[in-house]
C-alpha cells in the first residue's frame, strides 16, 4: 500500500503546482490581451517572460523542489504513458534554467536533488507499471483531451491530460484495493468455517476419545470377570482337591484309629497270651518241682525216667516258643506304635497344608472381588458421566 500513498501524495503536489501554472499562464495570456498591438512573440520570448515574472512574483516563482517535483511528476507519467510527447515540458523546463555564469552551489547540490528524485520516480514507476492494464486508453483519451483543449498553451493541457489519466489509473487502483478487500472477506469467512469445523472435529475427536475410554473399561471389565470365572474354576477344583484330601484324612484317621484298635486289641490278646503262657509255665514249674520232690522221696520208681524227661524238654520247647510268640508281639506292637506316630504327624501335616491353602485361597478370592467392584465402579462412573462438550 506504500506505493498508492506516494502516489496520491505525488497527485496533490502535481494538483498545487498545476494551479500555480495555471495562475502564472493566466496572468502570462492578460498581458498579452493587453499588447495585442504588438507582434505576438515567440514562445521562447514568452516563456523568458515568464521567467521575469517569476522573478518578481514569489508565489510564482519555481524553487529547486518544485521543479524537482515537476520533473518527478512528468518523468512518473511518461513513463505510464509513453505515447505522450515530452519536448514541451524540457523547453518549459529550460526556460526556468538560469544562465551558466549565475550558477552556484546550492543550484549543483538542486540538480542533484532533481536527478535522485528522479531516479526515485522512475523506479517507482517500473515498480507499478506492471500492475496498470489501462495506459494505452489513459494514452488515447489524453490525446483526444489534447486535441479538444489546443487552444490553451500546450504543457498545462498535457499537465491535465496526464493528472486526469493518473486519476484514472487511481480509480482503477481503488477498484483492484475494493476486489482485494472482497477477497480478503471471502477468505476470512472461508477461515472462519475452518476453524468451525476444526471445533467440531475436535468435539468429535473428544467425544470418541471418551467413547474409547468407556470401551476399554468395558474390555478391562469382561477380562476382570474372565479372570474371576478362572479363578471361581481354579477354587472350584481346588475345593474338590480339599474335599478328596479330607476324604483322605478322614480315611487315614480312620484307618489310624482301626490301628489303635488292632493295637489294643493285642495287646489285649497278647496280655492274655501272657498271663497264659506264664500259667502254663507256672504249671509247668510246679510240675517239675512235684516232679523233681517225688524223684527225691522215691516215689519215681514207677515212671521210667526218660518220660520225665521228655516231659521236660517239652516244657522247655514250650517256654521258648511263648517267649518268641512275646517277643514277636512286642516287635508288632513297637511297629504299630511307629506306625501310628507317622500317620500322626502326617495328618498333622496335611492338616496344617490344608488351613494355609484355604487362607491363600481366600485372600486371592477377597483381592479378586476386590478388583472386580473397582471395574464394575469405574464402568459405572464412565457410563454416569457426561459427554464433554
């Protein structure tokens, strides 16, 4: 947009300095009404006049930066129009020159100026002189401009002609800044529905996000109860392996206290064996001393003696067999007394065993149950909770 400020700024300076030509011209036109009389002059004279003019009229008079100005605006048109002639405004231009002996330095250090704001102008324009697709009618309408308007002195025709073709070209300027603007509304409603639709992408976006969350503690949820049924199946077999144990223990307690019995009953058996065996060796003692008391009183004369002594050897076979049978009975009874220790502390065992499984069974049961209200609340919470906007 810089370049349509320098172009209106150059638009009022050329407008100013128009109507000071035009003044100047007009005053220039009076006096020669005036001197009809005399020979109309040349327009060198006529322009040398105007230079004494200036030189008396300060409002009329062009300093360096007017001409500087001057020299921009015609050079800035020209090079948007290039049809249009230029000899008249380098003569009207020349005329303003001073002559050499009156040059000075301010005026080097002027046409200094004058050349920099030039090379400034032309640059400009070759700048927009790409975006201006109407120079060849601006060209053609100052012509015909030029044309109706031959009476009035040549350069402040041409002036007009080409300020009113740079005001064309402004107006032209206005339109493409308008279609721009349009463009640039066009585009920033074309944003704004992106960043709608952007919004309700990301309401989507939300919305699935907290969907997949109520889906996972779902999943979560249907493992933890796959998990528990698992487990319910696992304590379910565990039960039956405590059950069968039990079974087994109550077998083995069974079994234990048909050992006692059997040991109590013989002991009872062997108590009875005993105290008969000591009877019958009692007797057997009794009748070897009857027999050995007989023998001394004489009375043996009426056995032979080798019956006594078979009867002897026989007694004496017999001892020795109830003292195997006792001493047999006692090895049974030390080996049932062994054997009712070990199942003892088997059962002990497997009693103790039994009592730690179900405790470990019963703590995993409380953790599983635990775990499984936890989902089910969490299940609940996503399901209780709103959708976020």
């Amino acid at each position: 947009m810089s370049w349509i400020t320098k172009v209106s700024d150059l638009a009022g300076k050329a407008e100013d300095l128009l109507n000071r030509l035009d003044q100047s011209t007009g005053d220039v036109i009076q006096n020669q009404k005036a001197r009809s009389s005399t020979p109309k002059p040349p327009r060198s004279s006529s322009y040398a006049q105007l230079r004494n003019e200036r030189s008396v009229t300060i409002e009329t008079r062009p300093t360096a930066s007017s001409l500087a100005l001057l020299v921009s605006i015609v050079s800035f048109f020209h090079s948007s129009v290039p049809n249009l002639p230029l000899p008249v405004f380098y003569c009207f231009h020349l005329s303003f020159i001073p002559s050499t002996s009156m040059v000075s330095e301010r005026e080097r250090r002027d046409d200094e100026l004058i050349a920099m704001l030039n090379q400034d102008a032309i640059h400009d324009v070759e700048e927009t002189r790409s975006r201006r697709s109407s120079g060849g009618r601006s060209a053609l309408s100052v012509q015909t401009t030029q044309s109706v308007t031959s009476e009035q002195p040549p350069d402040v025709s041409q002036m007009k002609s080409q300020l009113w073709a740079k005001e064309t070209q402004i107006a032209a300027m206005k339109t493409k800044i308008s279609e721009l603007e349009r463009k640039l509304a066009k585009r920033s409603d074309e944003l704004f529905e992106l960043k709608a639709e952007k919004e309700m992408v990301e309401q989507r976006l939300a919305q699935q996000a907290n969907v997949d969350s109520v889906e996972e503690l779902k999943l979560a949820r249907k493992k933890a109860q796959e998990q528990r049924d698992i487990l319910l199946e696992e304590c379910t077999q565990l039960k039956r392996k405590c059950m069968a144990q039990e079974e087994e223990v109550r077998a083995m307690a069974e079994q234990l206290r048909l050992a006692k019995f059997n040991l109590s009953e013989n002991k009872k058996e062997f108590d009875q064996y005993k105290e008969k065996a000591q009877k019958i060796l009692q007797a057997k003692e009794k009748l070897v001393d009857s027999l050995k008391s007989e023998q001394n009183v004489g009375d043996s004369a009426d056995r032979p003696g080798h019956l006594l002594q078979a009867e002897l050897e026989e007694m004496r076979v017999e001892r020795d067999l109830a003292r195997a049978d006792l001493e047999s009975a006692q090895l049974m009874v030390y080996n049932l007394r062994s054997e009712i220790d070990e199942m003892e502390n088997q059962l002990r065992e497997e009693q103790t065993k039994q009592t730690e499984q179900r405790r470990q069974y019963l703590e995993e049961k409380q953790s599983w149950h635990a775990t499984v209200s936890l989902l089910n609340e969490k299940v609940d919470c996503a399901r209780n909770q709103p959708a976020k906007p």
